[in-house]
C-alpha cells in the first residue's frame, strides 16, 4: 500500500503540467522581481538598482528564457526574454540609458497576453 502511494506521488509530479510548461521557475520570478509595490524589477526601472539586485534579476531572466511558457510561440517567448536580459546586461555595465529599454521590454501584459495560461 505504501509503495503504491509513493508510486502515485511520483507520477503526478513527474507529469505535472506546470514541469513541463517552466511554470515554477517563471512563476517564481514573476513573484521575486515582479510582485508589489516594491519590487526589484521597479528599482531596475527607476535605475536604483544595485549591483547585486541587477546580478539577481539577470539570473532569473537568464533562467527563465530556457523554459518554456504556458502558451504561445517558443520565438516569441525567446524575444520577450532575450530583450530583459540585454536591457539588463548594459544596466549592469553601466550604460543608464538602457533603463528605457527595460521599460519597454518588462511590459507585463504584452508577455501576459501572449504567454501566460490559466
């Protein structure tokens, strides 16, 4: 009785739609960098971010973009991602200029639209 458990418990995670849609790692960047009223992707847009908010939120873009989202094309998805991280890497080097970039591409309900489901 108890391996039977197990065995469902394993095959429910391993075919959890959210594993293969990359749901847990956008849904958890989305959370970290994207939620309140003080959240860092708004640091990033004011260009107040420090060196280590820009590393972080850079990484969760970097591991976003190798997921795949709920919906929509996987180019789409690719330019979406591929626009955050290079807005990001020049803020990081210190071109200022690209906070205008990152307010084009961190334009939440064009990726909405387009990418989340449910």
């Amino acid at each position: 009785m108890k391996l039977n458990r197990i065995v469902a418990l394993l095959a429910a995670v391993a075919f959890s739609p959210a594993l293969f849609a990359g749901e847990g790692v956008i849904a958890d960047a989305m959370k970290k960098f994207h939620k309140g009223e003080t959240a860092p992707c708004k640091k990033v847009a004011s260009g107040e971010a420090s060196a280590s908010e820009l590393s972080a939120i850079l990484k969760s873009y970097q591991d976003m973009a190798k997921e795949t989202p709920a919906k929509g094309t996987s180019s789409s998805w690719k330019e979406k991602c591929d626009a955050l991280i290079a807005a990001v890497t020049a803020l990081k080097s210190g071109n200022k200029a690209a906070t205008s970039d990152y307010k084009k591409a961190v334009n939440c309900k064009a990726c909405h639209d387009v990418h989340k489901g449910k």
